[in-house]
C-alpha cells in the first residue's frame, strides 16, 4: 500500500495567501480604509492597531499612518 502524499504546511499557506490577504483588505474597509489604500497596506499592517485607534476615536486615515 502506497503512502498517501502529504501537504507541505508552507504549501497549504500560500495557496490560503490570497484569501487572507482578501480578509485583511475587508476588515480594513470595514474600519473606514478606502478600498486601493486597504489594498497596499492590508499585508503591510496589523489591522488590530488600526482598530483599536479607531475605537478610541482616531480616524481611519490617521490611524492608518500612525500604525504604517
């Protein structure tokens, strides 16, 4: 009986990239980040920071830059 091919993990993340990356841009608009800008900076940042800026009342835009 022939061994069942296994998943390299590395293999299984890069395939999962773009729908983490697709995540990340949605939690930032949902925060306020235009579209393109949630865009560049959706694997540049922690969206987290950017929340919680936001939920003390900092504005989208300036929460992004303080975070990048």
């Amino acid at each position: 009986m022939e061994p069942t091919p296994t998943i390299a993990r590395h293999e299984a993340i890069n395939r999962d990239e773009p729908l983490v990356h697709d995540w990340r841009v949605m939690q930032l608009t949902r925060l306020g980040i235009p579209g393109l800008l949630a865009e560049g900076a959706a694997g540049h940042v922690d969206w987290h920071d950017i929340a919680r800026l936001v939920q003390r009342g900092c504005p989208p835009l300036l929460a992004l830059r303080i975070v990048r």
